[in-house]
C-alpha cells in the first residue's frame, strides 16, 4: 500500500506564524497572566480555597476591638481597601509585576498579611506559598490566561 500527499492548500501555516509572531511580542499574554494573579489575590480575601494557606483566627482582643470600631469580626476586612488594592504594576515585553499600594508606615501592607511579622501571623492572599512558588491554583490560573491571550486555545 502506498500512500501519495500532496499539498493543495496550507491552511496551518499561516495560523502558526500568526501565533510565533504574538509569541515574539508576549506583552499581552504578560498582561493576562498578571491580571489572572491580581483576580486571585482579590478573590482569596473571601474565597478560602484560593488562599495558600489557612489563616490564623484572629485573637479575642482583636475581635473585641473590631466590634468596637464598628467593623466584623472577618480577618483582613476593614474598609476593603486592601481587597481592591491588588493591581498589575507594570507590563513590559519581559515581565509582568503585580501588587497593592497600601502601605503602612512605609511597610506594604500585603507583604505584612502575605508573610506575617512577629506580632502579626501570616494571612497570604496572593497564590504564592512563603518560598515564591506559585499554588496549583495560581499556576491553571495564569497558564490559561496566558494560552487564551496567545489564542493557542481551539
């Protein structure tokens, strides 16, 4: 048996140079991921399962304070301002950087909650365990926006 190919139309070429040149300019597939990181910071403030790792209960005093000041007994709520605040920084052709601009007394407030002090136990909101590693979460998350922005998607 003997099988003969011949070539009438090329129909897969001109897709897969349209998707080597987006991947030679990456800038928007960076800015998806960075915004799929940003979505999950903002979301793990309510969404227990998005956080990457559990949070401390807050301590009674804290919870008396709160309710004193007129605001629940939920960690991390307050005004709300730190839950908005997660924002894509900067996007260049290289990298993307994600992050809050809240900050106390000159100390990101984020990176206070995401790796805790000595008097403040740790309350991570962003996928990224205390190493740097991104969780399982974040990793599906920005690869699927990163692959939907690129279009490798059928």
């Amino acid at each position: 048996m003997k099988f003969t190919f011949r070539k009438t139309r090329d129909l897969i070429s001109p897709d897969l140079a349209r998707r080597a040149d987006k991947a030679k300019k990456p800038k928007a597939a960076l800015e998806a991921m960075g915004l799929a990181v940003v979505s999950l910071a903002t979301r793990a403030f309510t969404q227990a399962i998005l956080r990457p790792s559990t949070w401390s209960p807050l301590k009674a005093a804290t919870i008396k304070a709160k309710k004193r000041l007129g605001y629940g007994s939920k960690p991390l709520v307050r005004s709300g301002a730190l839950a908005h605040s997660p924002r894509v920084i900067k996007t260049t052709s290289k990298t993307v950087s994600v992050g809050s601009d809240r900050a106390v007394k000159g100390k990101s407030l984020a990176a206070i909650h995401q790796y805790g002090t000595k008097e403040i136990p740790a309350r991570p909101t962003w996928p990224f365990d205390q190493n740097g590693r991104i969780t399982s979460a974040g990793y599906l998350n920005v690869k699927a926006a990163a692959r939907a922005a690129l279009k490798l998607e059928r």
